[in-house]
C-alpha cells in the first residue's frame, strides 16, 4: 500500500463512554493521518446489537470534537466510503463470509448454545483448561465439516440457525511485521474457529472489521494493543479474501498510576480523577466527571495524552495540535505501558493556562464572573488574571482564590489573625491608611512607597504590618502583591477594607 493516500480509521463500539486510552488511539490516528497528508476515519463498530449503550455513539463525536481531532469522515461529517456505522452496512457482509465458505477457509456451524456449553464442560473435565471450538474439537460438533453434505443443505433448507465460523488451520505461522511491535508470530494452534457471521444476520467485529477496513481503503491499523491476538486471524482473512493487508500497529496500555495493569474508571474513582474526556451521563442518569468540565483546557488535554505512549525524543514537553502532527511517527511509540500521571496532567493545564495573555485569560475569566452576576471592566478581568495566573490550575481557580478583587472578605483568616494582628497593629495600619489617603495616582508603586513610609516610620518589618493588611484587603494569610492588589482595588475600596478590618479586628 506504499503508493496510496494514508487512510486510517477509529473504530470505537458505541458501547458507552471513551476512556482516556480510546481517545489516545484516536489522536495517534489523527497525528498520522495528519502528518502523512491523509484522511482519519471515525467508523462505528455495532455489530454486536445487545451492547449497544444509547447515547454512546453522540458522546464519542462530541468529544473527538472538545479534543479538536474531529474525523475527516464519518457519520456525523458524511465522505465517498459510507455508511460509515456497521449496523448500517449489514447487508455488504454476507457475500464475503459466502466467499470464504466457498473457498473452504469457513464452514457452516450448527451448534446450540446448550450443546457448545455441552462441549467446554466435557473438555474441562477432561482437563482442558480453556476449551475452544478449534480444529481438534470441531469434528466432534454439528458443522459442515462433519455432517454430511444431505444433511447440511437439509438445514439450511430448513431454516435451522447457524453461524459462520472461520476453519482455523493447524499448526501454522501466521507472521506480521507490527510498526511498534516488530515481527510478531503467532501459531494457529492456539487460536479457535471464531464466529465470523452470526444467527443474526450479522458479522461479528472480526468479518466487519476486515471487510470495512478493505472496502474504505484503510492503509494502516492503529490501534490498542489489546487488539494484537486478534491481528493472527485479521492476517488470515486478507490472505483467504485475496486483499492486501494494511500496515499494523498495536499501542501500549495506558497503565494506573499505582501498580500494573491497565487503568480503570476504578482507578480514577479511587484516585480522584476523570477517565473520561467529557462529562459521561449513562442511561441510568449515572454522572461520571470529565476533563472537560473539570476545566481543562482540551489542548493541554491532548499533549498530556501525546506523551502516553510517545515521545519527541527531545526535552520539549509543550506541543501545539500542529507541533504534535509535525513530530509524530510510530517510530517513537513505546512497546510497554505508560502509568497515567494526574499530577503531569494538572500541570499541563497550568502550562497552557500561564501561556494566554492577561487579556485572553481575563476574557475567559469573564465568562465565569457573569456566571456568578459579577460585573468588572475587561480591564480588571485581566489584571486579575496576570496576578493570579502563577498560582492557578484553571481558571476557575482564579475566580476562587480572588473572589476578594471582586467581593469585600466577610471573614479574615484566623490563624493569620492570632498570630500576625497585634496590639499595635491598628495604629500601624491606621497610620498606612492616612498615608495612602493622600495619594493623588493611586498606582501599586505609589502604594508601596506610603507603606515603605510606615515602615520607615515605625521601624518595623514588613511582617509587622504586611499580613494585617493583607487580611484587610483580602482576608487571606498569601496572596499576590498587596500593592497590585490595592491598585486594582482602587483607593476607596481599599480605604474602606481597612477601615472594615480595622473596625471587625480592633
Ligand atoms: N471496535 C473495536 C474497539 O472497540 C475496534 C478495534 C480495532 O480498531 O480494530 O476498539
């Protein structure tokens, strides 16, 4: 396929929500497609109709949308390789499993479920520990390899149900070169005659998903690496269907952030944070938090989810969607697990919350004032934000650790209280707020200078008098400097704190 336009595919079952690792397979698709100048294809797996979750399929498009990694095709954006849900293309998968009966690399199987449950008991008591309908097992079944041919067109004449299943061959390689794996190698005896066509009339996920990534012309699988053991029989069908098979590549786990294994909504609940990008509502009305709407900002969402799994090869850890798509390569995906930092992802958001402009975080500072029927000049908005942004994670940290710039503080911090507001702390700071009385420009500088005076005047430290009017203006033991604070307070605000802290303190 070396010559063709790049086209891959997510494949996502709409069987709830996607996890965090579902939308890292989604981005690495994306960076490629991206990179190599291709398409990024968002197919939709129902076949499998009882685990179907409503709501799920809306879920996974909005929140490949909040990520900014929308597909180029797909249901919800149309394209020339529709339908682009499974159950849509039902009827496009008969004739294949057809062909591969006819070729004898698939049989017909007529067992019930009572008579294959019949079969794992009987091996398991004969000491098989996982008991597969495999080319040991099958002449003992009800299939067209071996009933008679009368018999087999009887039943089907008949109506009787029956699924497809795939005629396993013995004891052969089945060889592939994975592009993070290398050459992996697996031998049919270990793998079983799966279904590929079931009693419904439907292809189980193995037959769709081979059929459909032929037939949209997909160039390379990217996928979770819980995939792999699968990958043998996908090689085999290509090979039986006579279709060029495309380039596989299986991605590590995202592992938990204590111990091994792959991380869990469990782990996420235990811990303390989001597996989900966007808020998840299941049918039951059951909420399960999202990235989103903890405030994450869905870029830094997205670099957080790039470095699970690949690195640049360089110390840079900040990339922008384009920076990501330029040094992306499979290359440089990792064969083992990344543990999932919540920490590296909080701090993230800090990089990308530092990175605005006074002016663009002030503007998304806004929006939550107005939520809150706060109202301040953009002005203010910003020189808020410049002041608090060191400190902050999200925005919304803003509004809480500052609520003060906008609100007058009901309570002063007790502990700062007892420790930092003497007996002659009101004489201090009433001397500082004749000082500052008198000053015409009321800028932070000038504000420094009167308190410099009052230091200077009373031969104290800034100990001596700083917290006390820090918990005048904000009520608070830390904060940004209190002669920005005061600045954006104005003179008569900050007149009026004080005389406020030094009426409640006195
Ligand atoms: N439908 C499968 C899933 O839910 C897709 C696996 C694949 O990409 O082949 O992950």
């Amino acid at each position: 396929m070396s010559n063709s336009k790049v086209r891959v595919r997510f494949a996502p079952s709409p069987t709830g929500p996607l996890h965090m690792g579902g939308v890292r397979t989604a981005l690495y698709n994306y960076l490629f497609a991206k990179k190599h100048g291709g398409d990024f294809i968002l197919r939709i797996e129902d076949t499998d109709q009882t685990r179907y979750v409503q709501g799920a399929e809306d879920y996974i498009v909005d929140a490949l949308n909040w990520c900014g990694i929308p597909p180029d095709e797909g249901m919800s954006v149309g394209g020339d390789f529709g339908p682009y849900r499974q159950s849509e293309r039902k009827p496009m998968y008969r004739e294949y499993a057809d062909m591969l009966v006819e070729s004898g690399h698939a049989y017909y199987a007529f067992d019930t479920s009572e008579e294959l449950e019949e079969m794992r008991e009987r091996l398991k008591k004969a000491g098989v520990p996982s008991p597969q309908y495999n080319a040991v097992t099958r002449s003992s079944m009800k299939n067209s390899l071996s009933l008679s041919a009368e018999e087999v067109q009887k039943r089907l004449e008949a109506g009787d149900p029956y699924v497809i299943r795939i005629r396993m061959p013995r004891n052969e390689e089945v060889k592939f070169e994975d592009k993070i794996r290398g050459w992996v190698s697996f031998n049919t005896n270990n793998m079983d005659d799966k279904v590929l066509f079931k009693g419904d009339g439907m292809p189980t996920y193995h037959l769709a998903n081979i059929v459909d990534d032929h037939l949209m012309q997909i160039t390379h699988v990217i996928r979770g690496e819980e995939w792999l053991p699968s990958a043998p029989l996908h090689v085999l069908l290509y090979k039986y269907l006579g279709w060029e098979a495309p380039e596989f590549a299986h991605l590590p786990l995202i592992l938990k952030p204590d111990g091994n294994g792959k991380l869990s909504k469990r782990d996420g609940d235990r811990l303390g944070f989001p597996v989900f990008p966007t808020e998840w509502k299941n049918p039951e009305g059951e909420i399960s938090s999202g990235y989103r709407e903890q405030g994450y900002y869905p870029e830094a969402f997205i670099n957080m989810l790039a470095f699970l799994g690949w690195n640049p090869g360089t110390q840079q850890e900040i990339f922008s969607l384009d920076e990501l798509v330029e040094a992306f390569t499979l290359e440089r995906v990792g064969k083992s697990g990344a543990k999932y930092d919540f920490e590296k992802t909080k701090w993230y958001n800090q990089q990308y919350l530092r990175a605005y402009s006074n002016e663009e975080l002030g503007a998304q500072l806004q929006v939550l004032l107005k939520e809150n029927s706060i109202t301040v000049t953009d002005n203010i908005a910003a020189k808020v934000s410049g002041l608090m942004k060191e400190r902050a994670t999200f925005v919304k940290d803003i509004l809480e650790d500052g609520m003060y710039f906008f609100v007058a503080p009901t309570e002063y911090d007790e502990k700062t209280v007892n420790k930092k507001w003497k007996e002659n702390t009101p004489e201090h700071l009433g001397s500082f707020r004749k000082n500052i009385a008198e000053i015409g420009d009321f800028t932070a500088e000038n504000v420094e200078k009167a308190f410099k005076a009052t230091l200077e005047q009373y031969e104290i430290g800034f100990g001596q008098l700083g917290p006390a009017l820090r918990l005048a203006l904000s009520g608070k033991p830390a904060g940004p400097s209190l002669f920005e604070i005061s600045e954006i307070l104005g003179k008569e605000e900050t007149l009026t704190r004080i005389d406020k802290a030094l009426e409640v303190l006195a």
